[in-house]
C-alpha cells in the first residue's frame, strides 16, 4: 500500500491509497492519527467482528 505525506494548510498530513491509482486516498492528520494509535485495540476487534 502506497503511502503518501504531504501539508494541508501548512500542517502534516499522511496519506494511504490502496494502489497508485486509488482515486479516494485516507487523508488524516496529526490529531487523527494520536486517535488512531491510542484506539488501536478497538479498531482491531472492529475488523475482525466486521470483515467478510
């Protein structure tokens, strides 16, 4: 998975796209990504709960 960092009005930005040509990129920033890692576990169980 390619993976992208770039500036949105002057803050850091990280972006994930499937492939190179993924026309929708996750777009996220620091504070999104501080919530990503402190809920880590229970984005995990929701995955595994959820996926097919």
């Amino acid at each position: 998975m390619p993976v992208e960092f770039e500036e949105y009005n002057g803050n850091p930005v990280i972006v994930l796209k499937k492939d190179e040509n993924d026309a929708y990129p996750f777009r996220f920033g620091l504070r999104k990504a501080q919530l990503i890692l402190e809920n880590i576990d229970e984005i995990k169980k929701f995955v595994e709960k959820n996926k097919k």
